[in-house]
C-alpha cells in the first residue's frame, strides 16, 4: 500500500500544488479527478515517488520512502509505474521503446517480448509495432506506446496521468478492459479531468481541487456526485 | 622550416591547443550544466543568468585577466605558465565556459526534464538514468562541443595576450593572421584566414558525420 | 548522485593532471630567453635574423613578442620578460626611474619620417625643423586644408608624435582634423593614404608598404632634424627585483652591441628594399645619447 500523509507540496518556493493531502492506493482502481491546475499530476508524482513532498510523509507497505537507502528505494521503486500524460519515447524503434522496462531490469529480450506482444495483440495495434522509427508517430500512437510499456511490467502500482487525452476513440475502450483485468492484481491510480468513461470500472474516487482533497469515496457516491 | 611548413606548423598548433581548451572546458562545463540543470535552487536561474551574460565577455579582457593572473607577479605567477600553450588552453577554455555552460544547460535541462523523469517513472536506477540521458543528448552535445570549439580556434585576445605570438610555441592562427596584417602582408593574412576556416569546416562536417552515425 | 560524483571525480582528475603536466612542461623553461619586442624591429624582419644568429652562436633559444613599446615595457614591469627591445625615451626612462630596468643599451637607430600627400596643403616640404613643420601642419588643419592621422596606440611611434607636438606647444586633443586611429602602423598608414593625410611613421614600415604599392598617395616630406631621429634601445629586467634569466640576457644584449651584429644592422634591407633601413649605433653612441636624453626629458 503506499499511503501519503499530510502532503505539502510546492516548486522552489512558489504557492502550494498540494495541501495537506491525505491518500491511500492499494489493489483496485482509484480515479483521481479535477479541474485543470487542481495538483493532480503533482499528487500522482508525488505518490509514484518521483518527487519528494515538501512537508509530510510518503509510506509505502509502511516504510518511509524517501528515509531509505539508495538501492532500497531502487527496489521499491521498481514496483511502481508513471506514465506521463504528454508521452514521451525515447530515440529508436517501437519494439526499442516497449521494451525498454525490461531492459532496465535486466530481463532478457525473450521474457519481455511475449508480454509486449499479448498487449499488442489485445489493442490491436501490430502495424505499430513494427515501426522503425518513434520520430514520426502521432502523439496518440506514442501516448498507446508508453502505455503498453507500462502495462507490460506488471507493476505493483500504476500512475497513469490521463492516459486516455490522446487516445484515439476507438481504442478507448481497449485502454480500459486492459486495465480492469490488471486491476485485480495491481493498484492503479488514473487521474483525468473527465472521469467519466473509468468511474463505471473503478473501485475509488479522489476529487481534488486548489491542492486540497475535497471528496474521498466509493466510485458509485463519486459517479452520482458527478452526475 | 620552409614557408609551407610555418603554415603547417601554425595550423597543427591551432587544432591541438583549442580542442584541448574544448576538452578542458568540457570536463567542468558539462557536469556544471548537469548540475546547475537538475538543481531545483532558487539561485539557479541567476547563475544561468550570469553565464548567459558572459558569453558575450571580449576575448581580449578574458586574455588580459588571465594574463594578470598568470604574471610572474600575478597569484599563479609561481605556476610558469605565461607564454606556453597551455596558458592559452587554461584562457581559451575560460573563455568558451559560460557558452559551453549556456548552451548544453538548455540540453541537459531539456534531456532530464524528459528522459531523467522518464527513466526513473519506469525503474531505472540513478545511473541508467543518467545514461539514457546522456545517449538521448549526446549527438547535441557534440555540436556544442563543436560550436565551443569554433570560438576557441577564432578567438585572438587570450592567444596574443597569455600566448606572446612567439613562433615555433605560441603562434597560432589568430595571432598569425593578425601579425600578417600588421605586417601589411595582406595576401598571407588571407591565406591563413582560409586555413582557418577550413579546419573550422572540416571539424565541423566530421562532428556532424558522428552526429549521424549515434542518431 | 552517484553518475554526477563520478563525472565530477573525473573532471577533477583531469585538471589536476592536466596542472601537474603544464607544470612539469614548463619548470623545464628555464633555458628560453623571452624578449619583448617593438614591432618595427620585428616586422621588418631585421629581428629574426638577429636572433637566428645569436642561437646559433650561442645555443640558446630565444621567444620573441612582437608587442610594442607600451606593451613590452609594461610586461617587463611585470618581471615577464627577460629583455625588452624600444623605441621609445620617455617611456624607458619612466620604467628606469622605477627600477624595473638595468643596463640599457642603445643598438640601432633610423628616423622617423613625416609623410603627407604629394600635394602638401601645409607646405612643410623641405623644412629642416619637423617642429615647425609640425605648427604648419596644425594650422593648415584649423583652415580645414589638413587632416592628420595619429596612431594613438602608446607605441614609440605615438609618444615621438606627442612629443612633437608639446614641443611646439600645440594642443591637439579633440581638434576635428586631428584622427587617433588607435591601431598600429600598418593601418595608420593606409588610413594616411587613402584620407590624403599627414602623419609620423617610422621608415621600415613606410618603405615596406610603398614597395608593395600600398600608399602611391604618401610622400615623405621631411626625414631631417634630431627630433626625429628614433633610437633603438635594448634594456634587462631588474634581476633584483624579478627571476630573470640574467646571464642569457646579458650575452644577448652584449651580442647586440657586437661588431658582427652592428655590420648585420647595417647590411639589412638592401637586397630586399635596396635601402639601407637601419643604421647600426656603434660609432655614434655619443650622439645617440644625447638625442635619447633629450626625448626623455622632452616626453
């Protein structure tokens, strides 16, 4: 579980993104919504160890992230995905790029590929990846490449920063049946400011606003909250 | 030595004494932009601030300051350094750091907000990080490099002032080129000013050749 | 932080060795005799030869800076340079007075040469006095007739013109005919030539340039009277005061002097300029002297 506590944020000085925020992420999937500017990629930065709050304290299973160790937070962090709403690929092929996660963990190309490859497979987007190039693609075609690269680590815990802004309809609906089967075994925490489409699958709902949390809850009190 | 070889000489002694400078720059500009890039302090945009103003520093005070400081009654003055190559190295790579540092910290700033962030939201230690983003950005380093390197070959200030002109140690492009025009010796000046250029040019279009091949 | 100690480790590293070998490089320097040179001497190529000889002679390795008199005084004030070679009095007797220099001695002399356009607005052709030549000149450029091109730049050349016109109690500075180009010889004179200008030259340059074709448009008017006579000092760096290389500097000061280098002074430009462009001291040292003196005291 990784539980943010009494969370302060702000950069180099300016007004607090976030205040006194309270959150907790274990199995299941957690919208977390807003209005534009509200923090929510701040908190899921937060949340997914990428930045260090300014005041408070980020626990995961319990244990202070940010007191550990160099290679005990490599090891936690391992565990926990970010994917950035703005998506970005790094110089080279698709195949180079779904399967750059595995190369940092050291797995052999084999391993990695068959799990690439399923995903592929499921969102129907082969002809992508047999892309040489990343250079050219459009940015849904990448936001649906660093998806698949996330997806296929099977992390522990998966911060999707509006996954679904530039993906092309079509595909939506794909996006969420992947996630609602990996749903079960991970905690994923999706943030958008159109909920819409995830509170039918997703189990909690954060609506954050000015930094502060204002409503914290089932999905369905969300859903009606919204409608 | 004959004529051509003097020319020769001079041109070999160019090449050699400004990359040196740009080797020597670059072991403190790059990690200094790294640094300064993946700071989060508030003096950070300042410092910038400041070396982006330097780029614009003359040559020729760059040349006089380190002339100063290398004098025999200068505070290096005990390291006998004045009037030797690598005085000019020391004053060519003082001269090109705030544009080294300028220009790869907008790279390096670029490359961590992107790649450093992305590397680490998928599990990458601090070095494989730091890795992808020096592959990500190294053919652009290569080119400030180069950029680097073009002002430190053209410079004349810090060479006449901390070099001397003296031949056969010191003389370098610039320096010959300016004594050719004192000199009246006009058709000799522009000799060696197309000499100059085209080391400028061949360095240039073989930075560009590795450039490709890492991309 | 790790990738960034060890990049930063390695820059380090770099340095220190990159220090330690320019150290190790140059301790070795101390058999180089380093000579700050006025550029007439040099630029003439009457130097190299000079040096070529002496090296020869005497295995010693010489660097030479073509600098300037200004400049070469200044380093030597310095203790940067082992000897310097000028042409300019009131500035060397500055730098004497401060015991900065030792052991001067007069080697070589020629003239400097007032030159104008063919024309001669100011009508000063044939004047045995370049003072009165110099008030002429000044007036015509009131009467707006005259233009005159000062080199500005603090070199022999420069202080000889400055002194001209104290002496003839005339106060140039901020005169709109009156143009300090702040550059060296060279383009003083192509300035010279191309605005149909007066100025004072030094005769090396002048004869160098006129060969080539450069400045068709300037004639000399007047290469005649003590005040131009230009004088050709070498001087030694106070050992006292800095780490000279004093016994090589003696020898190439001595050498100077020679009666082998003086016939040398003396033979130089006749192939190449069919004019002889220095005159060797030794003969006239008295005279030489007292012309020195007075431009000392004058400047």
């Amino acid at each position: 579980m990784i539980e943010l506590r009494k969370i302060w944020f702000s950069y180099s000085g300016d007004r607090h993104v976030l205040r006194d925020v309270d959150a907790q992420f274990d199995r299941g999937l957690t919208v977390v919504m807003g209005p534009n500017g509200s923090g929510k990629t701040t908190l899921l930065k937060v949340s997914s160890l990428l930045y260090k709050a300014t005041k408070g304290k980020v626990m995961v299973d319990g244990v202070d992230y940010w007191s550990l160790k160099d290679p005990d937070k490599l090891r936690v962090r391992r565990e926990v995905i970010y994917v950035h709403e703005s998506p970005r690929v790094i110089r080279g092929s698709v195949l180079d790029n779904l399967a750059y996660g595995f190369k940092l963990r050291g797995l052999r190309e084999g391993e990695a590929l068959r799990e690439v490859l399923r995903l592929v497979e499921l969102l129907n987007m082969k002809h992508l990846a047999e892309e040489r190039a990343v250079g050219g693609l459009s940015i849904g075609e990448k936001q649906l490449i660093a998806l698949v690269r996330a997806l296929a680590l099977k992390p522990r815990y998966l911060f999707l920063d509006e996954p679904l802004a530039h993906v092309h309809l079509s595909k939506r609906r794909s996006v969420v049946r992947v996630l609602e089967d990996l749903k079960d075994s991970s905690a994923i925490v999706v943030s958008t400011h159109d909920p819409l489409p995830l509170l039918s699958v997703a189990d909690e709902a954060l609506l954050i606003d000015e930094g502060r949390v204002v409503f914290r809850g089932r999905a369905e009190e969300a859903l009606r909250l919204v409608l | 030595m004959t004529m051509c070889g003097e020319i020769l000489d001079v041109v070999a002694r160019s090449l050699l004494i400004s990359s040196s400078a740009t080797l020597l720059a670059a072991a403190w500009s790059i990690p200094a932009s790294v640094k300064l890039a993946s700071s989060r302090s508030r003096w950070r945009d300042p410092v910038v601030g400041v070396f982006n103003a330097l780029v614009g520093f003359p040559a020729v005070l760059v040349g006089l300051l380190v002339y100063l400081a290398f004098s025999r009654s200068g505070p290096l003055g005990w390291l006998n350094l004045l009037y030797t190559p690598q005085a000019i190295i020391i004053g060519q790579a003082a001269l090109i750091t705030p544009l080294f540092i300028s220009l790869s910290y907008e790279l390096f700033a670029r490359a961590i907000d992107n790649y450093w962030e992305l590397a680490v939201s998928l599990g990458a230690s601090k070095l494989q990080a730091y890795g992808l983003v020096v592959k990500e950005v190294l053919g652009e380093v290569l080119v400030v490099v180069l950029v680097a390197f073009a002002r430190a070959i053209g410079e004349l200030g810090v060479a006449l002032l901390v070099g001397g002109n003296i031949k056969g140690t010191t003389r370098v492009l610039t320096t010959a080129i300016a004594l050719e025009v004192e000199k009246g010796e006009f058709d000799k000046a522009l000799t060696l000013g197309l000499l100059l250029l085209l080391a400028i040019v061949v360095v240039a279009m073989s930075s560009r050749l590795i450039k490709r091949r890492l991309s | 932080m790790n990738a960034f100690k060890v990049a930063a480790a390695a820059a380090f590293t770099v340095i220190v060795v990159a220090s330690v070998y320019c150290m190790l490089v140059t301790s070795s320097n101390g058999g180089v005799l380093r000579v700050a040179t006025t550029t007439s001497l040099y630029y003439t190529g009457l130097l190299d030869r000079l040096v070529d000889d002496f090296s020869r002679a005497y295995g010693i390795t010489i660097h030479l800076m073509p600098l300037g008199s200004g400049q070469s005084l200044e380093l030597a004030s310095r203790g940067d340079v082992d000897v310097v070679l000028s042409h300019a009095p009131n500035l060397e007797k500055r730098y004497l007075d401060g015991g900065f220099l030792v052991e001067g001695r007069i080697f070589a002399f020629n003239y400097f040469v007032v030159l104008g356009p063919k024309e001669d607005p100011a009508k000063i052709s044939g004047l045995a006095d370049p003072v009165e030549a110099f008030k002429r000149i000044y007036d015509a450029g009131l009467r707006g007739e005259a233009v005159f091109v000062s080199r500005g730049d603090r070199s022999g050349t420069h202080e000889r013109e400055l002194a001209l016109w104290r002496e003839a109690g005339l106060n140039v500075e901020g005169c709109e005919w009156y143009l300090d180009v702040g550059s060296n010889m060279v383009k003083a004179l192509l300035v010279s030539d191309n605005l149909g200008a007066y100025t004072l030259s030094d005769v090396g340059t002048y004869i160098k340039l006129r060969s080539e074709g450069a400045v068709d448009r300037l004639v000399v008017l007047i290469n005649e009277g003590e005040e131009l006579v230009n004088v050709y000092s070498a001087y030694i760096v106070n050992p006292n005061k800095f780490k000279v290389n004093y016994g090589m500097a003696r020898l190439f000061v001595e050498f100077l002097t020679s009666d082998e280098c003086q016939a040398a002074i003396s033979s130089y430009g006749m192939g190449e300029y069919g004019l002889q462009i220095f005159h060797p001291a030794k003969g006239v040292i008295p005279m030489l002297t007292l012309c020195w003196q007075k431009q000392a005291l004058g400047g």
